[in-house]
C-alpha cells in the first residue's frame, strides 16, 4: 500500500495494544481497587484463599475452554467459550488479589521478566502448588460430562459467592458481586441440558447417567471444609462451603427430580493420607492439564506477547 494509505499491519507495532486478548501491557487488574487487607486477617491465609477460588476457576475455565470448536452446534460451542471466558476473569482477579494480600506466594522470575503476578501464579506454579478441586481438573469427556461437571460445579460455586458478597474484603465482595450474575448463567445453562439429555434418547440418557455417577465422588470437595476456610469464615472474610451444603443439594435434587435421574449413591473420593486438591494433592489429570497450558510462557520467561 502507499505511504498516504499506510499499511494495515502499522496496528501490530507499537502504540495502543489494548485490542490484544494477551500482551504485557495490560493494566493492574485491580487498578483503583481497595486493596487493604481487613484488620485481624493474615495476609498469608487470605492469599491461600484467593488461590482456592482462583484455582478453581482458571482450571475449570481451562477445560470449557477445551470445548471451542468441539460442542454439538455453533451456539453452544460459544456458550461453552463465553462461560470459560468469564471464569478466566474471576481467576484473573483473585489470582491478582493473592499476590497483593502476599507477593510471596507469586513464584520468582528472572530479573527483568514483564509477566505481571496474575499470570506468574497462573503459569509458573507447579501442580502441588495448585488448590482447585479435583472435579475441575479430570479430563474432559463427552457432552454429557461437560454438562454434568459445570452443574455439579456451579451450583456449588454460586451458592459460595451470594455469602462471598458481604466479605469484608472489598475485593473479594466485588468479585463475588460480578461473578454471582456470570455463574448463575452457567448453572442454569447446564440445567437445562441436564433435563434435555435425561429426558432425550435412550442413548442421551445413557451418556448423562454415566457422566454423573463418574463425577459424583468429586462433588462433596466442593462443600468440604479446609482448616484455612474455616478460618476466614470466622474472620468475615470467607465462606465455608459447608454452610452451603444444604442448598446445594436441594439444588441438585430438584435437577434430579425433574430430570427423571437418580440422586448417585457413591461415596466420595477420598483424598491422599486426607489431603485433597485444596491441599496441593491432585489427579494425574492437572499435571497433564498444566504441561500444555504453561509451556510457551516457560519457554520464554521474560518474552513480551
């Protein structure tokens, strides 16, 4: 093209590079935000918190995710990637709320490296320093099992972040506050495809009941208690998941009841000498997860994308 016409490659270099989905120019995304630790709260536990909700969101993001161009139709294939793209936001935010509680959980880099913490704690922690729950880091499966692992996933968290809005931490009550809307409409999408698989063909019927009993030893973590949650539910700062236990279920079993499915009767998956994902203790299936997803950022530690 002529020089009065420019080129339509003069966008790639330099200048504003906000239009990009990745880059190193990104703002602090917690920019203008209180970030005061509440009085009385260890800086420490409420990073370990933050990396429990976080966790959780980035590894289950990272499997919807898997799901873009692989869902039975177009809508559903968007859906899937829009539902993944609002729980990478919510881990994008209480990754970077860990750091700032206690930057000493952000791994080191070499000196000069541009990756801001968020996405450190995201690519360059290994799988023991990890604290999502299992049930979001298994291996995905068919459709039947993404719509079973999100229902079984969303009820829990959502249940989890209405409490989550009267924290004390202004962050974590402003995460909560957003998150409830986006999480609602993952919940109540794979609702609705729970009840139209169960309620399909034999063979839909099938694929969800086979889903659910694999699943089902995964889901009492997600209402299981950590010594650290406990902690910050006294303190008004966390939520402990057992308090929602009941509301969970009531959720599920009226999805079962409508559905036409059985409630599973399985017991749950016990951990490894009673340690579980919120402990750092996982299935083969992160290890695996976290070697394709970190491997270009640990190839070039101090590269700017």
């Amino acid at each position: 093209m002529s020089d009065e016409s420019g080129s339509i490659f003069d966008g790639l270099i330099g200048g504003d590079s906000s239009q990009w989905a990745f880059g190193t120019d990104f703002e602090d995304p917690l920019a203008g935000v209180d970030t005061t630790v509440p009085d009385g709260v260890d800086h420490g536990e409420l990073a370990g918190y933050c990396l429990m909700l976080g966790d959780d969101a980035l590894i289950m993001s990272q499997r919807l995710s898997e799901w873009c161009s692989r869902a039975p139709d177009l809508e559903e294939d968007i859906a899937l990637a829009n539902m993944a793209l609002d729980l990478l936001g919510q881990a994008r935010l209480l990754l970077a709320r860990a750091a700032a509680a206690d930057p000493g959980v952000v791994p080191a880099l070499p000196d000069g490296s541009p990756v801001p913490a968020e996405d450190a704690l995201a690519f360059f922690r290994e799988a023991e320093a990890f604290r999502n729950v299992r049930l979001a880091e298994v291996a995905n499966g068919d459709f039947a099992h993404v719509v079973v692992r999100l229902l079984l996933f969303s009820a829990a968290r959502l249940a989890l972040l209405e409490r989550l809005r009267g924290s004390a931490d202004k962050v974590l009550a402003a995460v909560a506050a957003k998150g409830v809307k986006e999480v609602a409409y993952h919940r109540d999408w794979a609702g609705r495809w729970f009840l139209t698989l169960a309620r399909g063909t034999d063979e839909s019927h099938r694929r969800l009941v086979a889903a659910l009993d694999a699943l089902w030893p995964l889901q009492d973590e997600l209402v299981a208690t950590h010594p650290l949650e406990r902690s910050l539910a006294r303190a008004g700062v966390g939520v402990d998941p057992a308090s929602t236990r009941d509301e969970v279920d009531a959720v599920l079993d009226q999805v079962f009841a409508v559905s036409g499915v059985d409630r599973p009767d399985r017991a749950p998956l016990a951990g490894v000498g009673g340690r579980t994902g919120r402990h750092g203790t996982h299935t083969e299936a992160l290890s695996r997860l976290l070697a394709e997803m970190q491997v270009v950022a640990r190839a070039h530690p101090s590269g700017r994308w």
